[in-house]
C-alpha cells in the first residue's frame, strides 16, 4: 500500500516542552575551539603583513654597516616566508574554515613550521646589528624586534601551543645570536652590559604569561557565548511552543463548541417539537437519546484527553490474554459492521502482552469505530500477526483511506479531513486518544492507506512497565 507513516511516540502531548537539554561542557568544548582556531586566523593576516613592513626597516638601520649579500639573503628569507604565510592562509579559507575543531587543529599542527620560520628569521636578525651598528639603530632595532614578538601576541594566544612554539624559537634564536656575536667580539667592546641580556628573557616571561591570560578570557568568552546561542535557542523554541499551544487551545475550543453545537441543538428543536407535539413522543424520544449520546461521547472524549494530558490517569499493568481481548472487541463491533452491511472478520494468533487491559481495548476499540465508520462497503478484518519485534495487532478495512499528506495529522485533535465522506459526524479526538495511550504504554501504531482504497492500521505490544508507562503519561504534561 502506498502512504505509510509510524508513529513510535505518538502520545507525546502537544503541548510538551520543546526547550533542548542544557549545553554540557563536552558539547561546548570541540565549538570553543573551533572558533578560537577561527579568530586565530583571522588575525593572522595582520600579524604578517606588520611583520613584513617591519622588515626593510631593520634592513635599512643596517644598511651600510652589514655586507649587502646579508642583508638580502635576511630579507629574502622573510620574504619567502611571508608568501608561504599567505598561501597557508588561503588553503585554509578555501577547505578547513568550516570543518570542525579537530581538523583545523591538524592543518594549524601540519603547518605550524611557518609560524617556527617566522620566529627563527627574527631571531636571527640580532645577527644583522647587534653591535654592528651605531648604538641608536641597534636601540632602534632591538624596539622592532620587540614589536614582531609582541604584535602577534593577541593572536597566537588563542592556541597555546602555537604560541609556545614561536616565542620560544624567537627567544631561543635570539640568544643563540647573541652568544654567536659575543663570541666573535671575544666578550669585549660591548656598548651594553651584561645585564642587558635579562631584558629579552623577563620579555620571553612576559609574553607567555600574557597569552595564558589572553587564551583564558578568549575561551571564557566564546564558552559564553556557546551558552548564549543555546539559551537564545531554547527561547526560541519555547516560544514556538507556547504560540503552538495557543494556537491549538483556540482551535481546540472552536472544534469543541462547533461539534457540541449540533447535538444541543437538535436537543432544543425536538424539546420543542415534544412540548408543541406530545402524541410524538414515541418518534422523538430515539433522536433525543441519539442527540444525547452524541454530546455524551463528545464529553467522554474530552475528559480523556484532559485526563491524559494532565497525567492523572493510573495505569494498571498486568498479563492481558490478547485472543480473548480480540475476542470481546469482536463480540461489541460485530453487530456495529453487520449493521452497515460489511463483513466483520477476526483472525487471532495466541500470545499475551503486559499491559492495561482497559487502556489497550479503549486504543483498539477506536481504530475499529474508525475502520467501520469510514468504510462503506466491503468490510473490516482485526487479526494479530507474530513478527520478530513482537506481537503486532492489526486493523484492516476497505473504506475511503487516508492520502499521504494527511496521515500524520489524523492524529491531532479534532483534526478532520476535509471532503471526506464520513468525518462531518465525528470529533475527530479518536485517534488523538490512540496517540497518547500509545505513548504511554510503548505500543507504537503505525498506518499505512491508500486513497479509495482502505487503511490498515497496526499497533506493536510490547511488554509494558507500570512505572515508565506511568512516568512517560506525567511527562507528557506541558
């Protein structure tokens, strides 16, 4: 049959609690991360391009002081890997930007020698003046020094062990050229002292500390803001729930009062009729206890509803023999299909279920009302089935069917499918009933129809526990 649709948890009320679970840290975690590889490379770009600028102006302090093929081959170092920066840059745009947190953490691991050569190649550049040049360019030199390991500090912190990783090559650079150059000046002729060397070392200090502090308010903030985008969309969708309950309350009330209207007022026209015509009595009395009936199941109905929906129904688990439960619903729905000239059949296979009798009949009860309502001719076929998931129970008929587009709403409360034969005397609460007590005791109904056709409608028992069953009927409040 074409058109199928299941419903596992149907019964979940319609006006139950949308809002997600609280955030946990192990949700939040890969997405802070992520993002603060992101900004990480957003501000790559400007650390490298102040770097770059920075560099013909060490070239130009030493120039005339320091042999030209120096120079250049300092220069063209950091030129070269100024453009490898640039390229880094631009794969990383086009292909790992989106990806999550562990894959742009392993392209920043692959190619975090770009960051280790930039270091180096300003570390180095102590070698270019360090008393090598007049004292006020070497002073010059050292501040721009500083200024390319301190400029791409805000940065770097966002991924530790990238910053670890270029201020200690920096440094470690840096003091290596240093002894280099004492060396070649035999440890004389200095225009500073000794002393001086602590500087580049209490700055080595200063820089990791600072980007621990950097890292720590940068994480701080993007977990804040993680929590704010969950909180912001849990609102979100409590406030689509509580516009959805709205909206279903009104309908509720309309549906509710449109179809109590007709049998109430038919009961007012044959008072009337009564009192005006009392030698009819005997004609008038059948349409008042019909009219009567109608209001009364409309109330039956209702009160199930609320009754479920606020979670005081009791349930009462026990072993249910289902081909005698197939039995009685045989014995009170026989007569009703025969009535309308259709064939009623049953066709039973032994097997017992754990859960409550009156709740599983009252399920069972109204898809069969269903079936027989909506089928005109033909008949309605109630049979059990054993399948590998458990003993299904199963509803066939005949009748008008269900297209596919509305299969999944026939559930909802006074839903009705328009231009349908059949639905203008009904409530359209039946399977709205069916719905919840599925959800309650785990017993998914699935259905399947075809236009013009019939539906057959099946319902999955599985054993049932009192205490889940009686939690998921409380949960369902909302």
């Amino acid at each position: 049959m074409k058109g199928y649709t299941s419903f596992g948890n149907l019964g979940t009320s319609s006006f139950a609690n949308l809002a997600p679970a609280p955030a946990s840290a192990d949700e939040a975690e890969p997405w802070v991360r992520g993002e603060l590889i992101r900004s990480l490379m957003r501000a790559s770009r400007g650390s490298y391009i102040f770097s770059a600028a920075l560099m013909p102006a060490v070239v130009g302090l030493a120039w005339g002081h320091v042999p030209m093929w120096q120079l250049m081959l300092w220069l063209a170092l950091g030129a070269t890997i100024t453009i490898g920066r640039m390229v880094f840059e631009r794969v990383y745009t086009r292909r790992y930007a989106g990806r999550d947190a562990s894959a742009q953490e392993s392209f920043i691991h692959r190619y975090r020698h770009l960051w280790s050569a930039s270091a180096f190649t300003w570390g180095v550049s102590v070698l270019l003046f360090f008393e090598r040049v007049p004292l006020m360019n070497q002073f010059m030199s050292w501040l721009i020094v500083a200024g390319a390991a301190t400029f791409p500090l805000n940065s770097l912190a966002l991924h530790p062990p990238l910053l670890k990783r270029y201020v200690n090559t920096l440094f470690a650079a840096m003091m290596v050229s240093v002894f280099l150059r004492l060396v070649q000046l035999d440890f004389a002729q200095l225009h500073f002292n000794y002393g001086f060397l602590l500087l580049p070392m209490f700055h080595w200090w200063l820089l990791l500390r600072a980007g621990r502090r950097i890292h720590e308010t940068a994480r701080n903030s993007f977990e804040l803001l993680f929590h704010n985008h969950i909180l912001i969309n849990s609102l979100t969708q409590q406030r689509q729930a509580a516009v959805s309950a709205v909206a279903m309350k009104n309908r509720f009330l309309a549906s509710a009062a449109h179809d109590m209207r007709q049998p109430v007022l038919a009961l007012s026209l044959y008072a009337d009729w009564l009192r005006n015509e009392p030698e009819l009595v005997q004609e008038i009395a059948p349409k008042i206890v019909r009219a009567t009936h109608a209001v009364n199941a409309l109330f039956d109905s209702l009160f199930d509803l609320a009754r479920i929906d606020s979670g005081q129904v009791r349930l009462h688990i026990e072993r249910v023999d289902v081909a005698q439960l197939l039995h009685d619903l045989e014995l009170q729905y026989r007569p009703v299909a025969e009535a309308k000239g259709l064939r009623f059949k049953v066709h039973v296979t032994p097997g017992s279920v754990l859960t409550d009798p009156i709740r599983i009949r009252r399920m069972l009860g109204n898809l069969l009302s269903n079936a027989i309502k909506y089928t005109a001719e033909g008949g309605v076929l109630l049979c059990t089935r054993q399948t590998h998931a458990g003993l299904r129970v199963e509803i066939w008929d005949t009748g008008i069917g269900i297209a596919r587009e509305h299969l999944r709403d026939v559930f909802l409360e006074f839903y009705k499918v328009a231009d349908h034969a059949g639905t203008s005397d009904g409530f359209g609460l039946g399977l709205a009933i069916v719905a919840r007590l599925s959800h309650a005791l785990g017993h998914p109904v699935s259905v399947r129809s075809r236009l013009g056709k019939g539906s057959v409608f099946r319902v999955l028992l599985h054993d049932a526990d009192e205490a889940q069953a009686q939690t998921r009927i409380s949960g369902a409040v909302g």
